[in-house]
C-alpha cells in the first residue's frame, strides 16, 4: 500500500516526518512524497527538498484531469509570482501529482483545519480522482475558498472522517484495506 502526504510542509514538515510517515511506515504504508529530506528554499517560498532541485521543466504529463499547462499557468499568474518561480512551482506539483496518481490514498496532514494555496491546488486536481482522501482534520481556513473546502470535506467525511495517522491506519485495518502489520 502507498500513500502521499497532502499539507503545508513549509508549516508542518517537520511534524510530518516525526508524527505521520513513521506511523504510517509502521504499517507497512509506503510513503514515497514528500522525501525524507530538508527543504532547501528559502522560508516564505515553496518548499522545495533537496531531491526537488532535479525537477525538468518539461514534467507536465498528468492524466489525473485535463488540464493544461497554460491553464495552470494562468491560475499561478493571478498569484503574482514571476513566470520562473510559477514554472518551478509546477514542475514541483507534478512530482507530487504523480507520486499520488500512483498512491491507495491522500492523506492531508492539516492541524487545526490549515490548506494553504498549492495544497488547494493539490486537492482540487485530486478531488475528481479515484483516488480517496484522508484528513487530519476538516478544512477550516487558509487559501481555498468555501466551495472548495466543502467539496473536499464531503470526500473526507465520505471518507470516514478525520483521522490522525494511527486512527486512520486501525480504519484501514477494520475496512480490510490494510493486513495487520506483523
């Protein structure tokens, strides 16, 4: 079984790779994004980890949904990054966007309801998948709008509900998803 792990890592790295991956490992759940690794950006900036560095600028072959490059492009430039940084931050999502199109599930780590702009984007493109989404907690504030935070919360209440990293992985158990680790 693998999964990514959703989230504001410039808010709560660190907290992911102490509370969250090590559980999940425990069971036996890969979990191939993010990289054990240090952000290598600059506080503020997209957090970028040290195997990042290696992005192409040519990464935009996502089959999740039809969406193209310039769309995004244009959804970046609203933001008012430069184009350089918007290509870097795109190449960056796609790593994670296709870590998780071959993932069991998505499960955002969000303390106290927090969803910051890429982890919006990351779960709008997601949410039209397949792909199910597990939460720490229900969306409550940040950068997605209330539209968008309902849609999501209906995927994960849909879902089971919110689950830390341990409720979720006796959920998976329970629902025969997951074998007992040994």
């Amino acid at each position: 079984m693998q999964c990514v792990i959703a989230g504001s890592y410039g808010k709560f790295y660190k907290r992911i790779l102490g509370e969250v991956i090590p559980v999940f490992e425990r069971a036996g759940i890969h979990v191939p994004y993010p990289p054990k690794s240090e952000i290598v950006s600059r506080p503020g900036e997209y957090p970028i980890f040290r195997e990042d560095e290696r992005f192409s600028r040519d990464v935009y072959k996502s089959e999740i949904l039809p969406v193209t490059k310039q769309d995004i492009i244009n959804m970046f430039k609203q933001s008012g990054n430069p184009v350089e940084q918007i290509e870097k931050e795109l190449g960056l999502e796609q790593v994670f966007l296709e870590a998780a199109e071959n993932s069991n599930f998505i499960y955002l780590f969000n303390p106290e309801g927090y969803v910051g702009e890429h982890t919006s984007f990351e779960l709008g493109r997601l949410s039209t998948s397949e792909i199910p989404i597990h939460a720490f907690s229900e969306i409550r504030y940040g950068a997605t709008n209330h539209i968008h935070a309902l849609t999501i919360n209906g995927l994960i209440t849909r879902n089971g509900g919110p689950k830390t990293p341990e409720q979720l992985v006796e959920y998976l158990i329970e629902e025969g998803k997951l074998k007992i680790p040994a």
